[in-house]
C-alpha cells in the first residue's frame, strides 16, 4: 500500500491536501482530505522546490506559500511572499491633491475586491528602532570630528543623551547625568529652551528665553547672551537673537572665545521668529526675520564688518490668514535656488529666489496636511532633496531643472534629523526621526520608485469617481443575492473592515426581490444586484460613508459638506 497526494484550492481559497491510499496498482483503499490553510482564489499552482507552491490568482493577489508539517504530523501553510496582481482591474481614478499624486485602481473581484494605490514614492530603510512614549523634543550635538552621533532629548526633569553609531546602527542611551561621558554637555535643563546646538570645533550652545551661555566640552562658561524671545546658531559661529521688536546678530570666535556685536536692527512689529536661511554654508550671509501675524516676512542681509548697518532687507509677502512658521533657503546645485516656508495650516509655500538680482518670486503654494511641516534637508545619491513631514510626507527635489514633488512611505512623523553633520554633507542620507510610537534610525538607499499599496475591502467596487473640492472618493460597489441551502433568500452584507474606520451595511431582502424557489433536485441560484456607494477620504482611504440605493432609486446630485 502507498499513498499519492495532491494539493487541492477551490474557489473559496481554501487549500487542502488530498491522501489517496491505494492497494495495489488500481484498487482505491482510502480517500482523505485535509483543510491545511486559506489562500487567494487560485487559477493555477505551481510547485517548486523544497515544498514551495506558487498560487496564481487572477483575481487577486500571486502567493507563494510553504506547505510543512507539525510536530503531530499534520500539514500547515507559511506565506512566504506576496507578489501584487494588478487585475482585473474594474476602474481607475486619478488623484492629484495636495502634493501626493496616485492612481487608485478598483482591483479584483469576491473576497479579494480591493483598491490599488500606486505611486511615485521614497523609503526610508529602518535600520534600528525602540518605543518612546511620546514625541520628545531632541537637539543634534554632533560636530565635524565627532565620530558617532549625539542627540539630546528634553526630559521633565534635565535631560538624556542618545548616541548613535552610524557603522553599526547601534544606540547607546544615557539618561542620568552621572552616566554622562566628560565631554557630554552638562545643561541644567532644557525646559523653555530656544536652541541647543554646537559651535566648531568643541563649544556647546544653549539659550533660553533668560538669556544664553557658549560652553566648552568640560562645562566651563566662555561668554553669555542677553535675554531673548527666538534664537538661531550656525555651527560656524554666526548667532541672532530677538526681543520684541528688536533683532541683534553676534558672531562668536572660536580661536580666542570672545563675542561681537555685528548688526542690530528694530521692526515695525514684535518678531515672531529668525532663522539663518542656510545654517549648511558658513558663506551665507542671508537671514530671515518673521515679525508677528505680519502681512510681511524679511530677507536680511548681514554686514561682514562689525557696527555696519545690514546691506539689504527684501520683504516677502505672507498669503492672507497664514503665518510662517519655519523659512528656509535651499538651493539646488546648477539651477535655481528656493526660499521655502512651513506655514501654520500644513501647507508648504515656497518662492523662486535670485540671489544674484536679490528678486523673489511670485508664491506657489503646496498643501502636505493640517499639521505646520517639519522640513529636513537630506542628501539621496549625492543629490539634494528637501522632506517635507505633515500628516503626510512629501520629498521636494530637483530632477533635470524642474521642481518635483513625490511622496515618501512613512507617517507620524514627530521630528526628523540628519544622523551626522559631515563636511561633506553630500554623503550624509542617515536619519533620526520619530514615527508611530518609536524613535527609529533610518537610512535613504533609493531615489523614487513606483510602489502598489493594498487596502482591502472584500466586494467588488465598479465605478470610481473622485471629487477634486472635498478631496473624496466614491466608489459603487455591487452585491450579489442568492437562496441558501433552506431555499429561503439570503441576507448579504457589504463589509468593509480593511480600513481604520469600519462600516458594516446589513441588507435586507426586500418582497419585490423575494422569488419562490424552483423544483428539483440540482438548487437553483437566483442573483439580483444591488448597487452601493462607498465614500472613502482620499488621503488616508479611510472609509467615511455607505449608502445603499433601492432598485429603481437614482442619484441626480450627491454633496458633501466642507
């Protein structure tokens, strides 16, 4: 006696195994059959080696499984990988809102019914992570010879260094001060805090709205600030400072440790913010000044010689009921440079900027969410791109003397860092960043590629539309009626339970589809369909609503309120 087996899929996805024992060459001593697993709707299996079988669906998605035995003896099912099936595909829809442009195709039938997105994007290749309760404020402390990067980490009472080993991706976590290595800073808090950074070659800076103090790597105090309202220091020496209305610039030399007065300047209105417009350039002379809900921000240009009044003050104009948050100046080599503004709304706005003609360009505007954006310039391949973190997160980048925009596959993001702070900045594409609960070390390998995300919906969606004004997408989905096994007819539902928000739709059978089943021994089947309409947000694909039509019921005009 021997036994042949077979691997059996209906079209239900269930996959079996089939245990035929035969006595002799023809005689047939036992059948068994043994549910192992659930697997796409299958058109053809292929085996391969080592017990791998590839299930091809044409309705769903291709898996390749493995198929083993237990302890007991009994056979079990591993997916090993899942390959995207783009068919059938029902519909398609283009979505071009705000800066993360998609296609969503309305894919598969039955169970499998699901939609597609797919798009430009980038990934960030995670390295190494660990949990943090909460986004934590965190200052970079690296310096052009550190050789592993520091970070601090505000706490409620003092503070914490993380350092990170950019060879190995490991961390190393100091959380009390007696922990502490000597040449770590020794800051007594960094509560109400304006800045933390480094001044080249080994100075640490801190400031606060009670003033500010420059350190050396043992703690000793070398000068102090006045007292201020916003603050900004490059790593070269250059420092600014505003109270009020008033704005003072410093540059602090390393070689002897004194500080100098170069410029002062009073504004009409209080200062809400300044920043040097690139903190990357120990060349660039150029800050921004933000006074309070002004129609106006400032592009200054500071003096070389100390006591000299500031060579140029260009204004900006600020979008009505908008407030710039975070300006910057990024410049792409070999083509345009772009001053760019995280406002308060989520939006990113950003100006074409001359800086031989001093001429700013007129603003366009760029909507990544509700959140004010977090901006991060990143070096992909040696070549500039600027990440933009709202609730979504959008890469701004240069590609053949045009500005494009692609987005990039993480979320939450609750602050994002360069790891390290090379010379060569070219060669820097490690991050630190926060997303979803953990504190993650990442690295930028590629540049976009086209990506095909998956959300499940279990029923067939015919018809696409997406309205551009509420940024919404509605979708018409069929379902099927049929008598069960005590001839009676059956209540279906539409589920749809892929998504964060769930929304069930129990429908009922009314008389008019109500039919007497036929005689005979074969059942007969009887199929009405029933058309529904699945609102979905276009952003999150979130479902919103359903609503179910009667038979002969007609949609004229369909609104949504904003």
């Amino acid at each position: 006696m021997y036994k042949t087996r077979f691997l059996l899929a209906d079209d239900n996805g269930d996959i079996c195994v089939l245990s035929i024992e035969l006595q002799g060459s023809d005689k047939v001593a036992d059948i068994k059959i043994e549910k192992i697993g659930v697997g796409p709707i299958p058109t053809c299996i292929q085996r391969f080696d080592k017990g791998q079988f590839l299930v091809s669906s044409w309705l769903g998605d291709h898996e390749l499984l493995n198929i083993r035995r237990n302890d007991i003896g009994c056979f079990f099912i591993e997916s090993v990988e899942t390959l995207n099936n783009l068919g059938p595909a029902v519909d398609i829809v283009s979505i071009e809102k705000r800066s993360d442009r998609k296609l969503v195709v309305s894919s598969g039938a039955y169970k499998h019914g699901s939609l597609r997105i797919i798009k430009n994007c980038m990934s960030i290749y995670t390295m190494a992570k660990y949990p943090f309760s909460y986004v934590p404020n965190v200052y970079p402390l690296n310096f052009h010879s550190s050789t592993k990067s520091r970070f601090a980490i505000r706490r409620q009472h003092g503070f914490e260094i993380l350092e990170v080993n950019e060879g190995n991706f490991t961390v190393q976590r100091y959380s009390k001060p007696e922990t502490f290595l000597p040449d770590f800073p020794r800051f007594e808090t960094l509560n109400d805090t304006l800045f933390v950074g480094v001044i080249e070659p080994h100075f640490y800076v801190h400031i606060s709205s009670n003033g500010g103090a420059i350190t050396t790597l043992a703690g000793e105090t070398v000068t102090t600030l006045p007292k201020c309202s916003a603050a900004d220091v490059k790593r070269y020496g250059d420092i600014v400072i505003s109270k009020e209305n008033y704005v003072q610039w410093f540059y602090f030399d390393s070689t002897n440790g004194s500080l100098t007065k170069v410029a002062e300047q009073r504004f009409p209105r209080p200062i809400w913010n300044v920043k040097f417009a690139n903190s990357d350039d120990p060349n660039c002379r150029i800050c921004f000044v933000v006074p309070f809900l002004s129609k106006n921000f400032y592009l200054v240009e500071i003096p070389d010689t100390p006591g000299t009044a500031l060579k140029s003050a260009i204004k900006i104009p600020v979008i009505h009921g908008k407030i710039v948050v975070t300006p910057i100046l990024i410049h792409f080599p070999s083509w345009r440079s772009y001053i760019v503004c995280a406002m308060d709304d989520g939006s990113v706005d950003y100006y074409q900027y001359d800086s031989a003609e001093k001429i700013i360009g007129q603003c366009e505007t760029l909507n990544v969410g509700v959140q004010p954006p977090l901006l991060c310039k990143i070096y992909v391949q040696r070549q500039l791109h600027l990440i933009l973190c709202s609730d979504q997160t959008t890469v701004m980048k240069s590609d053949k003397h045009s500005l494009g925009f692609c987005n990039m596959d993480v979320k939450d993001v609750g602050f994002m860092l360069p790891l390290s702070a090379k010379s060569d900045q070219e060669s820097v594409n490690s991050l630190l960043y926060y997303s979803e609960g953990h504190i993650c070390l990442g690295k930028i390998i590629d540049k976009q590629k086209m990506t095909i995300q998956k959300v499940h919906v279990g029923e067939t969606l015919m018809h696409l539309e997406h309205d551009v004004d509420t940024n919404v997408l509605v979708a018409s989905s069929l379902i099927t009626v049929t008598p069960n096994g005590q001839e009676t007819i059956d209540q279906p539902q539409t589920l749809v339970t892929a998504f964060e928000n769930r929304k069930i739709l129990h429908w009922s059978a009314s008389e008019e589809y109500k039919y007497e089943t036929g005689a005979g021994p074969a059942p007969i089947q009887y199929i009405e369909d029933i058309t529904s309409l699945v609102i979905f947000g276009a952003d999150r694909f979130t479902i919103l609503d359903a609503v179910q039509l009667s038979r002969f019921e007609e949609i004229f005009c369909m609104t949504i309120a904003k």
